[in-house]
C-alpha cells in the first residue's frame, strides 16, 4: 500500500511521499512480506508469510495482506 502511494500521477501536485527506513539486504532477506520492514501498514501476518500475488488488473498485481482484507466483496 505504501508504494502504491508513492507512484508520482501527472497533472496532479501531490505531497511526496518518503518511505521510511532501510532497504534489506537481498543476501538476508526478512522473513515474510520484503517490504514489512517498511511499511508503516505491517501486521503480524507481515512478518510471518509471503503474500500471493493477486491480478487487479490485466497488467496490475499486487502482493499485499492488507490489500487482500480491503479488497473483500461487500
């Protein structure tokens, strides 16, 4: 979701936005999610297991616990 928001639109003025903290090391990547050192929306599912990828979209993916609870049909 974080990175999601830090994708500059055109035509739009937008606060930039910084993501916060260290890029791992790709010899010692963490556990679970790449990004959940990152994210300032990490759960424990996170830090645990890799999400799925999902298809949003012919050519749009995401692999995202939080977008899998927010994308659930109401």
């Amino acid at each position: 979701r974080a990175l999601m928001e830090a994708i500059a639109t055109l035509g739009k003025k937008e606060k930039e936005l910084h993501i916060k903290g260290e890029i791992p090391n790709p010899m010692d990547i963490p556990k679970g999610c790449r990004f959940h050192p990152r994210c300032p929306y990490a759960m424990d599912i996170c830090r645990e297991k890799e999400p799925e990828l999902i298809a949003v979209s012919k050519d749009h993916l995401v692999a995202c616990h939080l977008y899998k609870k927010s994308a659930t049909p109401s």
